[in-house]
C-alpha cells in the first residue's frame, strides 16, 4: 500500500492593527491555490493561517478604536476570518495567538529553550521600532532618525530582560543551509540569508519587561514572551500537530524572522526544522507602496464584489512571477479581465457551448481525479503561478484556433457526423482546461463542469461579462 503524502503549508499570521488589505490576500491566495492543488495530487493537506495578536500595535489600536482590548482582538478576528470565507480561501484552521493552545505551545517552547541553557538575563538598550516589532540599529535609520519603513521615530529602550543564544546556533546554521541547497526559495533571497548568517549573529531580547499584553515567560512572569518568538510558534500550535511544515509562505520583508531565528529557536528546543520556505515579492499600487496613511490600502473583498474571487485571482498571480516584486492598478485589472477572463476563457467557453447547442450534444463526465498534465504540475510544484496559467491559457488559445479551422458551423450543413464529432473533441479539450482552472478559477471551473455535465449541453450567460 502506498503511504499517502501529507502536505503541511502555512501563510504568514497578520497583525490585526486594521483590517486585510489586497497584500494580505496576495500571501493567503497563493496558499489557497497551493492548497487546492495538493489536495487534488490526493495528499492529506493541511492550511493554516491566522492571526499575530499579541503585538503592542494591537494594544494601540485598540485604544485608538476606544474598545477593550478583548472586544477589538475579537471584532478584528471576526474580520480577517469572515474576509478569507468571501475571498473562498480553504484553510484548515485559523490560528489566533490569543487562543489558549496557542499560549500553552509557547510556554512549552519556551520551558525547553530554557532548559537547554539557551537563555540568560542582560540588559537592553536600544531602539525599538513598533511597526516593525524589532529593535533597529542607527544605520537603519534615514537621516531625521527615523524607520524608513514605517517614517516614525523608534522608541529608546533601556530594560532588563533575557535574551536567546541565537549566536550559538550560527555553524549548525549554515550546515543546514549548506546542506538544504533549496531551504529558501527564491535563491537570491537564501544568498541575501547566509551573508547575513555568515557576518555573524548576535543574541535576541526575547522578552519585554515593560510590556503588560503578550504571554507571560515561565521563568519570570512579569516579563512577556517578544512578540515574533511568540508568533512564529503558531506553527506548532496548529490541531492535529502535523510539524514539520512542508511550506511556510511569507512576503520577502520577514525572511530573517523565518530563515534564521525561527530554525535557531527550533534546534534549541529539539524540533525538526521545516522543509522549505518561499518569500515572494510585494507589490505597489499605481506605482506607490501599500500604506495606510497613504489611504491606498485596496480591500479585496471589494475588487471581489466587482469582479469576483475568481477574477481577483487570476490577475493577482498573472500580472508578475512569484517572487518578484509587481504593481497592482484598476486599469491593468480592467485591461487584463477582458482580454483573458472575457475575451479568452468565457469567450471560448460559450462558443463550444452554443456549438454543441446546436448539434443537440450531451454532457459529458468529468474525472473525478484530475490528471493534471505534467508541465502544468511540475510548475506548481516549483510555485511557478505565472507560468501554469500561462500554459492553461495556451491551451485555451490551442482550442480556439480549433475552432476557426474546423468551423463545425460548416460542416455541420454537409456533415452532421463530422461536425459532432468535431464539437465533441472540443468539448474534450474544454473538459481538460476545467481540470486545470480548479485551483486557480475553483468558481468558475465548477460552473463548467455543472454547464456540460448536464443531460444535455445548453448555452448560458458568459462566465465573464465584458467591461467597458
Ligand atoms: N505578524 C507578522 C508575521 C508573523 S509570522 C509568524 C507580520 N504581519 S503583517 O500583518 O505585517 O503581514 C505581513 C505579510 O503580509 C507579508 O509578509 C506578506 O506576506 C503580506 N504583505 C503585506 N503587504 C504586502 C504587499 N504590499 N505585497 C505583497 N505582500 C504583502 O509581518
């Protein structure tokens, strides 16, 4: 009996200081359209996402919003969670680290680090900067002092708490690299990641004295646990435990967070390391950086109302590769729907339907395990988006040329038989490009296969309605 291959894939968990923008979708979409297609390989898929809650911007936010901060925690749960049921997103389970399994994994964790002598008591003085949760040093800052990223002024912190003997780990490191030639994809950033590994590691602050909001360390309760070694255990505290992840899907700006700390926190506790790690690129919006004072910070659940999830998801893995950074605009959206969603698909869609309308075909069956051709798959397997749709699409344009060469409408005046059996191979080949939109377009493959498995084959309103 052949074992069945289980396949463990994570998002990023978002801080809950707003609400999802269209970035935050970008990550949580291509987990979903991973997810989809393990699932499909017929492996024993697991997807979790969540939510990072005990960050002090939750704390801010929550007093900005004027709530306690249980009630916003909640609110803001109830948001994410609902977002991802509209955008269709089939995750297996959504991690809050607020949620009492979570804090009992992290103190686990955190007991074993300890015991291990990881961990020590000194002192801390620095900058630390909220937005990024992380302390920043002089150079990172821009010429006002302040975080680039963020344009606020980091806060001086001088405290006593315990750090983790990161230092130490930096030669077992850099053997697991060495020896896991594909730990972190894509390969610039993993070269981006033994520079920074081989010019030396410094130990953490893993805890914050002055903080009230987080899980409290075992040793010392008055300190609590730093929010990303708190965060980054969401890993483990999924339900079943099926560690290590297959896949840990992240945006480039957290790749240190997962490529160096978070294998050094598991070593330390005597965890496997995960397998692979993929951190994609980020896109702008008309050319600007996704931010919130610049009030550009797209909902996705909006682009979805207008154009649907499927549309969305198409055009967020079609505009650039994964792993390269790319821009979102509404006119590229608007350009690209009509031209492959309306002119392409839908288009070639309805005209095999009316064709076999008008010869009287039956539906036909469709498998119940897809085959998946083989380019289509191996670029799945590598996360190659771009470049499977653009294989579905060559097929949808293959198809099309069918149809202007064999013109069934013809031969169907002087050969019925042969217009049948012309339309019947385009419905074959229709058959063939659902199996490959089911990961991608789920909604619209469905609708599909529901348009010619029925009794008889009948025309119905396009699939994607042109825009003007
Ligand atoms: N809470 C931490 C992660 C902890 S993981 C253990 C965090 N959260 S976040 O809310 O700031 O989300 C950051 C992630 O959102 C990025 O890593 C990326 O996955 C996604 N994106 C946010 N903005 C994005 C773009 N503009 N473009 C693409 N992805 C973006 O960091």
């Amino acid at each position: 009996m052949t074992k069945i291959k289980n396949f463990f894939l994570t998002t990023t968990i978002y801080y809950i200081n707003d609400v999802p923008h269209i970035g935050h979708a970008y990550t949580t979409i291509a987990a979903d359209i991973l997810a989809r297609f393990h699932r499909l390989l017929g492996e024993k898929t697991f997807f979790l996402t969540g939510l990072d809650e005990n960050s002090q911007k939750t704390v801010l936010a929550a007093e900005k919003s004027g709530q306690d901060l249980r009630t916003y925690t909640d609110d803001l749960a109830k948001i994410w969670e609902t977002t991802w049921k509209k955008l269709g997103i089939t995750n297996d389970d959504f991690i809050r680290t607020t949620q009492v399994r979570h804090k009992k994994v992290v103190t686990d964790f955190f007991q074993k680090v300890l015991d291990n002598g990881d961990v020590y008591k000194s002192k801390y003085e620095g900058l630390y900067c909220v937005g990024h949760e992380a302390f920043l040093k002089e150079s990172d800052l821009d010429e006002n002092g302040f975080c680039p990223d963020h344009k606020t002024k980091p806060e001086q912190i001088a405290e006593e708490n315990y750090f983790f003997r990161l230092s130490k780990y930096q030669e077992q490191l850099l053997k697991f690299y060495k020896e896991n030639p594909d730990f972190v994809l894509p390969h610039q950033r993993f070269n981006e990641v033994v520079k920074f590994v081989e010019s030396g590691l410094q130990d953490i602050s893993v805890t914050r004295a002055s903080q009230k909001w987080g899980i409290p360390a075992p040793n010392d309760p008055k300190q609590v646990i730093y929010v990303w070694f708190d965060a980054l255990i969401n890993y483990l505290s999924a339900e079943p435990p099926l560690w290590p992840a297959d896949l840990h899907l992240i945006g480039k700006d957290i790749t240190r967070f997962h490529a160096v700390i978070w294998p050094a926190m598991l070593l330390s506790a005597g965890y496997p390391l995960p397998k692979q790690i993929f951190a994609h690129g980020f896109f702008t919006v008309d050319g600007t950086k996704i931010s919130k004072s610049l009030g550009n910070a797209i909902d996705p659940v909006k682009i979805s109302q207008d154009y649907g999830n499927d549309s969305l998801r198409y055009f967020l893995f079609h505009e650039f590769p994964f792993g390269n950074d790319g821009d979102f605009s509404f006119d590229r959206l608007k350009e690209v729907y009509n031209s492959d969603l309306a002119n392409g698909l839908g288009n070639l869609v309805s005209r095999v339907a009316r064709l076999a309308e008008n010869l009287s075909l039956p539906g036909v069956e469709f498998p119940e395990k897809p085959l998946l051709d083989s380019a289509f798959r191996i670029h799945l397997e590598n996360l190659e988006f771009l470049e499977a749709l653009e294989y579905v699409w060559g097929k949808i344009r293959k198809t099309d040329k069918e149809i202007e060469k064999s013109k069934p409408w013809e031969l169907a005046k002087e050969n019925p038989e042969k217009a049948k059996a012309a339309v019947e191979n385009l419905i074959r080949q229709i058959v063939e490009i659902d199996e490959l939109l089911l990961c991608f377009l789920p909604e619209t493959a469905e609708k599909i296969k529901d348009q010619f498995s029925q009794d008889k084959i009948k025309s119905s309103a396009p699939l994607f309605p042109r825009r003007g």
